[in-house]
C-alpha cells in the first residue's frame, strides 16, 4: 500500500499544480501539438473502474478525430501506446503506464439510430447507445445495458451478455492505425472470438455501425430492465470491480463449468489479499474493498487460478486486461479466508 500511496502523492502533487498540460518533460517535448489535451503523469486510478493503480506517463485526450489523426502521424515510433475506453474491463498495475496513454472523450461519443441501424462513436457508453436504440425502436441491442463500458472496449472485448455479444451487431467499424492510416473495418476483418477481437493498442476505434432489427420501444425497454434486474440480484453493482475476472473455459477444458463455479469449488468466495476480495456475491469478481493496490488485485486473481488449478485441474485465463508495470513491493497482502 506504500507504494501505491506514494505514486499517488506524486501524481496529486503534479495535479496540484493545476493543468499540466505543456509541460516540457521529456517525452512531452517530443510530442506533436495538439488541440486536446495532454497530461503529463495523469492518474488512471480515477479512470479505472478498480480506482487504484499508477498513472499514465503522458495522457491525451484529443479535440477530435482530425487532431487524433494529427496526433498519431507525428507520433515517433518508439513511443508506447496504449488505448483505454473507461477502464471497466482494466487492471492498471501500481507502476503506471509508460507511454502515451489515449482516452477518447465527448467528442467520440456522439449516437445517431436510423432504420435498423445505430451509429455510435467509440466513446459512446453501450448504456446510451441501448436507450438510443430502445427510444428508435431498434431491437438487438437490449444486451448493451448490461455492459458498463464504451462501444470501443465492447468492440476490442467483444463484450457480451445473456447470450448476445457484440459481435453479432457489428455491421462496420471506422479505426485509426498506430501511423494515423484510417480505415474502414468488417467484422471478418475484426476476427471476433470469445471477448476478443484483433483490436490491440496498434489500432484505435472511432465509431462503428451496429445492426438491428425493427422492435417496439416498450418491448425493448422492458426486455433492458429484466437485463438490468438480473444484474443487480446477481453482481457486485456500484462495487469497485472489473467485472468478469476470468474467462468461462471452453467446454472441452471446464467440463461445461462456468468459471464462477470452478472458483466456488476451489473455495475461493470471500479470499481475500489486504483490501483486495473475491466477491461474496459473484465470485468470479474481484473487488476493491477501499485501499486495495494493483498488486494486492494481481496476487490475488493469480491465487485463485492457482487454487483452481489445483482444485479442478482447470487453468483459468484472465478477462480482465492488465496494463502497465509492477510498482515496488508494498506492505499488504497477506491471503485471508
Ligand atoms: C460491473 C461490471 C459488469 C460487467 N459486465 C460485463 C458483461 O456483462 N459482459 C462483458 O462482456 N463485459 C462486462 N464487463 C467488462 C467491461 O465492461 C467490458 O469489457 C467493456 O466492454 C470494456 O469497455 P471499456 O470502455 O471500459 O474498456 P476498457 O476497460 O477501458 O478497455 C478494455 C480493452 O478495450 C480496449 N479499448 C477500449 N477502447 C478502445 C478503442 N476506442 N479502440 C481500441 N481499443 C479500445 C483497451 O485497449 C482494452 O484492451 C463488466 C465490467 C464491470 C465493472
């Protein structure tokens, strides 16, 4: 927990000292000119759904599509870069992320529905993009309100819930390339699988056309709160969490068990490392219980695969995507439960 404290009192101090942005730090100074804004070690805690974890060497947020496009094409190319929607599917390790870190706002978030079709920027929430949906009468998209992340990470996750996952709805995609090449994607092209795509931080997601099909709004909307329903009965809602800590194995692997039952089996509801627990409710989340490092999160997902392991011969594999470096090693930690 020291560590994690101290790489927080650095960032509060830099923050302190107000905007940050055009600070001539190393690797700020070589950093093309922007409209948006660039922050030098801006705290991703805050923007991780965990609230815990470094900062962001450089963090940008761009104008728009032109002064991200700008942005990329003068970007040298030894420069780490890493994407972010709104960290709801992010574990940011205590020793930040090097780099220049990209979190595309407002100006990514705009939602257009017309016929059978939503046009959503890739900042868009999926729960505003399922109310547009809903209120166009434009059916299929109900799963949407389930997933509290950006149409970006559902894209890059192919996210999914009760039985639908983006990858049926995508009808096109525009994107940005590392060198700033922008290009239209298909979803063959996007090579969805299991909360996956090919979208790696080598290619940024702008907006992308989803397809539905003619509904009325009163059947969606009701459909959306049996959705939203069975959330709040079944998961640590308004938690510090990152959802789904592991993938369900494939059948031929788990033996049809979801991954929650295999962490059941092994006994590992409640376990927990200093602030960091297995959720009592769902215990395929892990939650931050107030003053949990990235660390203390770390160790103990890989306790539990290990004890899984162990329990069920089942090697689960991690949804949740970690970025970034370990900081240095920290007071807590010791397994409870
Ligand atoms: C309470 C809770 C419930 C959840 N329930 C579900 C669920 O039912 N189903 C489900 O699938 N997930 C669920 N999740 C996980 C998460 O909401 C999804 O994975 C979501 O799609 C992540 O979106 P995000 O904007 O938060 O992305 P982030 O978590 O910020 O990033 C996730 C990945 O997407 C990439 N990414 C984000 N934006 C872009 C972009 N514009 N271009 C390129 N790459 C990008 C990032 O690089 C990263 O690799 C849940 C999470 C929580 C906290």
């Amino acid at each position: 927990m020291m560590a994690n404290r101290a790489v927080e009192k650095t960032v509060s101090a830099l923050q302190g000292r107000g905007d940050i942005s055009g600070t001539a730090g190393p690797l700020m100074a070589r950093l093309p000119k922007v409209r948006g804004r660039l922050a030098e070690y801006a705290s991703l805690a805050r923007l991780s759904w965990f609230r815990t974890g470094g900062p962001a060497e450089i963090l940008f947020e761009p104008a728009d599509e032109d002064d991200l496009v700008c942005f990329l094409r003068g970007l040298p190319g030894d420069v780490p870069l890493t994407v972010i929607g709104v960290g709801s599917n992010l574990l940011v390790r205590d020793g930040g992320v090097d780099g220049v870190v990209i979190r595309l706002g407002r100006a990514f978030a705009g939602i257009r529905a017309r016929g059978d079709m939503v046009k959503a920027g890739a900042g868009a929430m999926d729960v505003h993009v399922a109310r547009a949906a809903a209120d166009a009468g434009v059916a299929g998209l109900e799963f949407l309100i389930g997933v509290p992340g950006t149409i970006g990470g559902a894209i890059a996750m192919n996210a999914g819930a009760y039985g639908h996952e983006v990858a049926d709805v995508v009808q096109h995609v525009r994107a940005v390339d590392r060198w700033g090449h922008v290009q239209d994607m298909t979803p063959a092209d996007l090579k969805f699988s299991y909360r996956r795509s090919v979208v790696d931080d080598r290619l940024i997601l702008l907006c992308a056309c989803l397809k539905g099909m003619a509904g009325q709004s009163a059947d969606i909307r009701a459909r959306m709160a049996d959705i939203s329903a069975q959330r709040s009965d079944s998961q640590p809602i308004g938690t510090r969490t990152g959802g789904s800590t592991f993938k369900n194995p494939a059948s031929e692997t788990g033996g049809g068990q979801k991954a929650w039952e295999l962490i059941d089996r092994a006994g590992c509801r409640g376990l927990a490392v200093g602030d960091a627990q297995v959720s009592e409710k769902h215990c395929n989340f892990l939650i931050n219980r107030g003053r949990a490092s990235a660390d203390d999160i770390e160790r103990l997902g890989e306790m539990v695969r290990a004890r899984v392991r162990d329990e069920t011969g089942v090697m689960l594999d991690w949804e949740i995507r970690r970025i970034g470096k370990p900081g240095v090693s920290h007071e807590s930690g010791e397994a409870q439960g």
